[in-house]
C-alpha cells in the first residue's frame, strides 16, 4: 500500500448492518492512545474520529502501515475481525465527512 492516503473503518459491517456498540470508535481510538500529564489522553496523531454521513469511522494515515506495522495490523485486524467497511483513499476529507 502506498504511504500516502487514508485507511477508513466505517461502523457498516459488510452485509450492510450499523456496527454495534455505538462507541465503538471512541473505543478502538482510546485502545491506540497513551496518557500524559495528569492523566489526560492523548491520541495517537495518525488515527482519528470521523463521522461519514452520520455513520462513526475511524481514519487511518495509511503511512502507519510502515510506521508502526503492529498498531496498523491491530487497527485493521479488528475491522476484518467484526466485518466492517474499510475504505482506502487518497481523497480526504470525503463528501459527507465531519
């Protein structure tokens, strides 16, 4: 995969469905983070929180791929592991996204 572009998990499993629960992404994204200072959260810089068209994704820098292969794989082997949507693009950000 080229280094450039995004990886997007959307909360759409492949056959269509919303994923549940619906804090998924939140969650996938504080699993990735580390603390600072007073115990705030800080989230790691190449992966976010999106919403496409009302449905919660999780944006991937695809530069993470080479970056850091394990938090990549762990990132994507939980989208193929629960079924849902990923999305490889070098348009970003997406009609529809916020």
């Amino acid at each position: 995969m080229a280094t450039n572009g995004k990886v997007i998990i959307q909360g759409i499993t492949q056959d269509g469905g919303k994923f549940r629960p619906s804090d998924w992404a939140e969650r996938l994204c504080g699993a990735v983070a580390t603390y600072g200072p007073g115990r705030r959260i800080i989230f790691h810089p190449n992966v976010k929180l999106a919403s496409i068209d009302g449905v919660k994704c999780v944006v991937i820098d695809a530069s993470l791929e080479e970056d850091d292969e394990m938090l990549f794989d762990f990132l994507t082997d939980f989208a193929d592991e629960n079924k849902l949507q990923i999305l490889h693009t070098d348009k970003y950000p997406l009609p529809g996204m916020l």
